[in-house]
C-alpha cells in the first residue's frame, strides 16, 4: 500500500534498466541500484535477478541484500531461490521471511533442503512458525498448503450493518479479501458476499439475502490441480477451504489458483516435449542435459528399432501423429472436456481421424514408392503400414493418457515420447509382418 | 444471486447425473430434465452438452430450449456453438442474450458467421447494440474486446465515506467489481483502493491515502496476451482500461485474464504438438484430419529425406532434441522469463546442453556401430553427425522462437514439426558430408 498515486507507465523492467542496473553492478554503486529498483514491482525485480548471470546477480545481491525483501524471495523462480537465500545475510533472511504471508512462505519451504528450511523456520515467530507447520502437515499440491488461514467470518444471521461496523474495528484484516464467508454456529460455511454487494446494500438488509449462487467449498486434502479447475471452470475469486468436518480452516484466493493453472500448463507443455516437467530458462547446461538426455537415449533405441530403408517414413509419421493426438487429450483431461461420458466417441472420433489420415498418408507414400521402385507390392505394403501405423498412433494418444487417468495418474504422464515409442515399435511390426507375408 | 443459501455438494455433473439425462432425453421428459439440470452451474451445463453426443444434443435443446440462458451460452465452447445458437428458438435466443453483459456478448460474436452476429445483434437493445458494436471495432484480441464498460470510479479527492455513500445510492453497480478507481478531472485512472481497504478504513480517511501500490492500467489496443500476462506477473484482480489519451473506458476482471491465460496455453501446446491452435475433442473425424493432415504431410516429406540405412537415427534423436529446446524457449518466452537481457546468455546454455547430449548419444552410437559393423569410421561418422545434429537442434529449438519473436510475430508459431524438418535436414547434410569425406 503507498501513500502516494502511482504513476503507471514509470516502473517497467526494460533491456535499459536491466543494462544500467548490471553498470552500477560493475561500479559498485548501491546508490544508483537503488534508484533503478525501488520504483519496480517484486516481480520484476526476481525476474531481472533470473535474466542477469549467476556472477552478476550475486554481485547484485552482495551491494543489495537489505533490500531484497519477502516479497522478491516469493516471486522468484525455484531455480535459483536456493543460491539466492544462501547468499543472504542471516538478519536479512529473517526479516524477509517474518513480513510474509504463511501461505507464501509455505510456498518457498517446500522446494528448499532441510537445512535451508531450518533457517527460515528459526527466523519465523512462533506464532507464524506453527502456522506454517500445520499447513507443511497437509499433503504436497494439496490446497491446504495453498490456502491461507486469515479468514473474514460473519454468523449467517448478521446484516450488511452488522458487518460493516465489524469490519471497521476488526484486527488486521487480510491483504487481499474479496467477500465475508457466512458460517454456521459449528463454523462451517454456508455461503458468501461480495464486498461490491455489501456496499451497495441497505444496512437493514440480511446478508443471506445477498449471497452468491456460485458459492462452492474445497477440502484441505484435495489436490491443487482441482483447485484450479473449480476457479476456472466456475469464475471464482475466493473459495473456502474446509476440513473433514466441513468446518473453516482457510481461504484460497484467485492468484494462488491462477498460478497452480499457470504450473500445470507448463508442466504438460514440456512433458508432451520429453523435457522434466521442471525445466526452466534459468537451468545452466548440465541441468539441462540431464533433464533432457534420458529421453534422447530412449528414443535413440526406439529410432534404431526402425533401421531399415522405408521404415522410418512410417514410423516418423506415426509419432507426430501420435502427439497430435496427445496433445488435444491431455488438454481435454485437464479441462476435463474429455470425461467418462465422451471419451468412447472420442475414441471412436480419434479411430476415424486415423484411418483417415493413415488412407491419405498411404495413397500418396504408396504410390510414390510404386513409382520410384516399380514395385505395387511394396507400395501397398508401405500403404497399409501407414494406414495400421496411423490407427495405432491416433489411438494410443487417447488410449494412453486416459488409462493414466483411470488409475488415478496424471494424464500429463504420458510424454511424447512415450507415444513416439509405441509407434516406432508399431511402425516395425507393421511393416515388417506385412512384408513377410506379401513380399516374401 | 440466490436468496436462499446453497448447498455446495448438491450441484455436481457426474457420470450419473449425465446418464441420467440422456435416459430423461430418450423418454421426452422436459419435467426430469429440468430437475437434473437446474441445480447445475451453467458451466457444467455447457460441459454436458459439448460431451454428449451430437444428436443427443439436439434433442435436449428441443425438449429444454427455454432454460438456455446466456450464461451457458458464453460457457459453451466454439466448437459447438453455432450449432446450439440455430437451433434455438428466436425468442429464446434474444432472451439469452439480452440478460448477458456486453463483453460476453462480444466473445459470443467473434466466432459466429455474420448472418448469426446479425440475429444476436437484433435481438439487443438499442444501448446494448451500440455498446458491443463500439466493442467490435477494437482488433480482435485486444484488450477493448474483453474489457466491461461499467466501472466504478471515484474523484481523486474523495474520502472513503463519500465513496461508501455514493456505492449505496448509485444506479445497478456490476455485477463484479472490486476497486474503486480514482480518477482525475481528465477521467484518466490514477490509482485504485481495494473494497475492503474502503471497508476497514475510517470515513474521513481520504482515498487517495489508501491506494495499492501494483496499481497498473492497459491500453485498449494492447494485445490481450499482454493483459494475460500483467495480470499473472502482478498479481491484479482488475485493471482499468484506458484509451490513447489515457483517459478510463472499461475494466478488465481476473476471470477474463485467466480465460486468457488458459487460451493462450492451449495454443501453445497444440502448436508444439503440430496440431491446429483450435483443436477441441469436440470436433468430429473430418475436422481433426483437416488440421493433422498437413503436418503429417510435411512429415512425409522430411523423413522420406531421411532414408538410408542409419541416418534416421540421427535425425530422429534431433527432432526430439529441438522439440525439447523448443518447449522450454517458448514458455519462457510466454513468461517473459526468456528476454533480451539473457537471450545470449540461453543460447550458450542451449549449446552447451547441444554439445553434452551429442557427445553422450555419440558415444552409445558410435560404439555401437563400431561393435555392430566392425568399421570405426562408419561410427565415428554416425558420432559426428549425432553432435552436430543435437547443437543444430538445441539452437534451432531457442533460435527459431526468438527469431520470430524479434519479428513481432507469435514465438508460439514454431511448430515442433517445423524443428524436426530443420533437424531431419540437418541429419542428413551432416551424415551424407561427412560420411563422403571420411568414407568415400
């Protein structure tokens, strides 16, 4: 909150910035650090300490260190949080950590060893370091350890006055609060309002008679990914968090669903691409290779599988068909278009797409290879190959991430590569088995 | 609004509230539709009609036509929209559209022919037309078509109780809404307080002291990938809207940039995986072939280059490995994470990772078609090619992207097809060179 208006167009991060910032780096002058940061949003000044190399931005971060605060450390990219908060002098650590949100600083703990986790729980009041602990006993990417504990409460039989006046003397109220949750005497909730609704209301009139229909609750255990999904699917900008019970633990509010969204996009983009599903344009070369080489030496063998002379066409064919296919399911998983009541014609939709495609690939390769070679057989040969490649691919796109779906998996599982595999080998048997028996 | 409170766990669409519905579809029974329908939200709705089957479909719009409101209408995908909107009555569809706000009904309009854009347009009235036509004439994905006109503003110099006044007696506020924007004589924004600042402030506390300090605006013509991603780094509910000469014309809420975000990702995904940006399981066998096709026919092409007895490794291996570059480049461009300031420093990261990973796969390959063959030249050729192929890809994967992006174009166009043509040319150029320096 400033005291003051903000002028918007004054504080982006631009390549002169970031070129003036890494020349006051090289002079050591704090002075003019300061005055090209301080203007900027937390965000941007993690996303310049991400773009900036390791040895300037550690540079960076000695000149700098009393001003890197909370805020900065949350919006930094895990891949280099860890560099960043040993680097940090232990009292700037602290005060970083204590102005935060617990359901940030569970944010941080959890990506961090158990020394680095020690050292910023030491830090923590007692108050807050309890706090984060209970939100740390709920599972991983379950939204008890999204969500945040303050909470805005009103007995259901309250009016728009009656909530007003307490808003007015309540405690610190939080940050961010869009509606006042209605609970039951056992505090479990039974609805909400809108702040905009309370405000343009008579303070006679009952807060039930205002609540919102698109009222939903989560449960603690259940997994973040669901988050996202409800506040997508249902415009949400707050939704209560409750236990077994049904009682009150916490709020999510719509950032922490907007970024869960945000991860799990990236995180099915680079699974679909054979990259782990934590690569960053931060990771130097070595990560990078590790992340990537086992997939490569996998599809080294799969490729070799298909040393022949024509193989490969269809056997290349098939797997970017196969990723075709697996790319418009595990989206459809995700925003769960693709459902046990469809997915048998969608399998039948992806069957007709594949014979399709497998007729059109063959006619033209078919041909082609009768023109070439003179020989109708190895065309045809070649032709239904193709065409039995195809099927398989189109299916296996569907078939697979929905049976990871089925067995309670993460459809995003299945990687490219994973398709690009099944046909390979399919590509081999196909045209291999048709060749015996037609050529020979 | 409901003025009775709901009950979060009655209102699921599962497998047997659909079955349910077909089996009430078959028997022509409006009353059971009615009672399995209405408790729903209109986004499971939406959801149930795009996963039942076509013919299923038109039936239950037959039987339950005159419950179809605008919110399921905005909530249904494009793939079926047209279809739903012809064959609903006239007098249905001009109500649905008549209770809708303007921006939903702008994002009904972009996809429609313009004999369907004209019967919505009709059916409106006379301020609403106006409105949506003025909407219409910003670029399409631009931030004046997702914006809302109603916004809620106050002058630079009012005190929270002038405000909390005016919202009591002000005409219909929207139905969404959590700032009060400040603004000057100019009617430019120059700041914005949260509702519940307003609403724990004391009513002499002047507005302008309560201000958030992320306060930010965008400009109608920006591109709504931009808003996407200001409302994602910034952490914003809403941002005002403001016209060449910055003066306020809208607003712009979270659930709008996050439908957004989530468009902008599926793009993404598709596109890598070769398939059209508009791919849906909605579409039928015939749709899906014509966006695969053409992909699939490139691929044709390129592996057919590739046809000779080992150089399909080789080519294989650098598709994989420009995919993988790929991915990672254009989420990171997406993310902004990927900018000018360490383009450089990416790109020698990318070859490093080229290099590593060709030197590992060269090292399998070649022992092994030395084992194989017997002949150390022919692994050491294959070994060669292997590295240079995998720095090709690792460039191509980040070059091709950044490229695009310096050009003004959508990094996201970079098809992971168009990587593994450049890798499978690639292949073979080094293959064939450097098997007829060393071979031959």
């Amino acid at each position: 909150m400033a005291d003051h208006l903000a002028d918007p167009d004054e504080d982006v991060l631009d390549q002169d910035r970031i070129e003036a910032v890494l020349q006051a780096v090289a002079a050591g002058d704090s002075a003019a650090i300061d005055a090209l940061l301080d203007p900027l949003h937390a965000a941007d000044i993690a996303d310049l300490l991400e773009q900036i190399g390791g040895p300037d931005r550690r540079a960076l971060i000695r000149l700098w260190s009393h001003e890197i605060d909370g805020e900065i450390l949350s919006e930094i990219s895990d891949a280099i949080r860890e560099e960043v908060i040993e680097s940090l002098p232990r009292d700037v650590l602290a005060e970083a950590v204590r102005d935060l949100e617990t359901d940030d600083v569970v944010d941080i703990l959890e990506d961090l060893d158990a020394p680095q986790q020690g050292m910023i729980l030491a830090a923590l009041t007692e108050a807050d370091r309890v706090a984060v602990e209970q939100a740390m006993a709920y599972p991983e990417y379950s939204a008890g350890r999204l969500m945040q504990r303050e909470t805005v409460v009103a007995p259901e039989h309250w009016t728009v006055g009656e909530a007003i006046d307490f808003l007015r003397v309540a405690d610190p109220l939080p940050d961010q609060f869009y509606h006042v949750i209605l609970v039951n005497p056992r505090m479990q909730p039974v609805g909400y309002a809108t702040l905009g609704r309370i405000l343009s209301s008579g303070r006679e009139v009952p807060l039930r008679d205002i609540v919102e229909a698109s009222f939903r609750t989560i449960e603690a255990t259940d997994p973040e990914a669901d988050v996202a999904y409800i506040f997508n699917q249902y415009h949400l900008i707050s939704c209560p968090v409750v236990d077994a019970a049904g009682r009150l633990v916490g709020v999510i509010t719509i950032d922490d669903a907007m970024n869960v969204l945000d991860e799990e996009h990236a995180e099915d983009m680079l699974r679909l691409a054979g990259v782990g599903d934590e690569a960053s344009v931060s990771d130097n070369a070595f990560k990078t290779m590790k992340q990537r080489l086992p997939w490569l030496v996998v599809n080294l063998f799969t490729a070799s599988l298909s040393v022949a002379a024509l193989m490969p066409i269809v056997a290349s064919t098939g797997g970017i068909a196969g990723t075709q296919s697996l790319a418009v399911a595990v989206r459809a998983l995700a925003t769960r278009d693709l459902t046990a009541a469809n997915a048998r014609r969608v399998i039948w939709r992806e069957l007709g797409a594949g014979v399709l495609n497998g007729l059109g690939l063959a006619l033209i390769l078919g041909l082609a290879a009768w023109g070439i070679f003179g020989d109708w057989k190895l065309g045809l040969v070649l032709g239904m190959a193709m065409i039995v490649n195809q099927i398989v691919a189109a299916l296996g796109g569907v078939l697979v991430p929905l049976t990871l779906e089925r067995s309670g998996l993460d459809p995003a599982l299945a990687s490219g590569t994973f398709v690009t595999t099944l046909t390979d080998v399919m590509g081999f048997f196909a045209f291999l088995g048709l060749a015996t028996v037609l050529l020979i």
